[in-house]
C-alpha cells in the first residue's frame, strides 16, 4: 500500500477507534491522576461516533470526508481534547481538499496541517506536556522515511516508534495547560494522557496500514 483510497479513511477510523477502545481504561486511569479523568471516554465516544457516521457520508473527495468527520467529532465530544482533535482533522482534511487518493508526502502535509490546529488552537508548543509531544516524534519520522524513499508502512512504523518515545519523553517535562498545569512540578514523572492519546491515534493508523502491507 502507497496510498490512500476513501475506503481506506474509513477503514483508518475503524482501526484507531478499536485501538482507543482497548486502551480506553489505561487512559482514563492517566488522564485521573492530574486530569479530568474523562480522556479514554472522549476518545472512544469520538472516533466510535465518526465510525457510525461516517457511513452515511457519500463522499469521493478525501478531503471533504475528513472535514466533515472532523465536525461530528467537534458535535460529539465538545471538550478539550475532543476540539482539538476534531480541530486537527478538519485541518488535515484542507490540505487534501479534492484528492481521492493521497500518498506519503500528503500525509506528511496533513499531519503538519494537524499540528498546526492544535497549536493555535490550544495556544501550546512542543515541549509542554501535551498531544503534540507525541505527534511531533511521528510526523518527524514521516519525513525522514520519505526523505529516504522508503515505504508507506515503514514510514508510519517509524511514526508509531516516534509517537511511542514522544510519550516517554513526557515523563520529563511539567504540565503547562489544563487541570494538570494546575499540578506543574508534580506532574514530572507521568505520561501525559493527551500525548498518549495521541499515540494511540498513530497507533491506529499503523495497524491498519501495516496489515494491508503484509
């Protein structure tokens, strides 16, 4: 697999909500230690609702089906975390606008596309304790594999790993935003919940494109 096709976008869902749902309770535990405690429950609720939606979205055009799944996410869970990844759809799905199919390169521009969203949308940066710890690693390895030449499933292999050591690398930094900021000093030494979120999202996309390559 080299690229994208619309049936693939909804397949993509369907993995990353089944990866959230298996993981709901780990986040939800996180998210309780300086958080609300809702984050596994925003996202399963989140991506499960895109599932059931998106099915009655006939769409050909790849960015527009993001936009639109971006937008029930936003009506779905309108928290936090739920905006700024609804935020970060929607922005990958205008970098895309009138593609049915996308390669490496277009998800390189969208998920740059996504961070952007939720930087301006959060008023955060890398290095905050946040979703973009995670996200930043992955997009980072996105572009190094295509510098490279190298494949879509060794490229998002390479994201999952990036995502994977953003999260650790959160164990280092204080919080900046949200309840958790309230904490600051005491939350070094934990995950962030929103940058594992992120992973798991990453997680998804792995998992589906690297079982179409096998």
């Amino acid at each position: 697999m080299e690229e994208f096709k619309i049936g693939d976008i909804k397949k993509i869902f369907e993995s990353i909500r089944d990866t959230i749902l298996k993981n709901k309770d780990y986040l939800t535990e996180l998210d309780s230690r300086m958080g609300d405690g809702d984050l596994g429950l925003t996202m399963s609720n989140g991506f499960a609702t895109i599932v059931d939606e998106i099915e009655k979205i006939s769409e050909d055009d790849i960015g527009i089906l993001l936009m639109k799944s971006g937008m029930i996410m936003a009506n779905a869970v309108p928290s936090t975390m739920g905006t700024l990844v609804a935020t970060a759809i929607i922005k990958a799905g205008k970098t895309v606008k009138g593609k049915q199919q996308i390669g490496l390169k277009d998800t390189i521009d969208m998920g740059s596309a996504a961070i952007d969203g939720i930087m301006q949308r959060g008023k955060a940066k890398r290095g905050e304790k946040t979703i973009l710890d995670s996200l930043y690693p992955a997009l980072e390895a996105l572009q190094d594999v295509y510098k490279s030449k190298g494949t879509f499933s060794e490229a998002w292999e390479k994201a999952y790993e990036g995502a994977a050591k953003g999260v650790l690398e959160t164990k280092k930094m204080k919080s900046v935003h949200g309840r958790a900021g309230w904490y600051a000093e005491k939350t070094v030494g934990y995950q962030d919940p929103g940058a594992m979120a992120g992973a798991f999202i990453i997680e998804g996309i792995r998992n589906y494109i690297c079982g179409m390559s096998t």
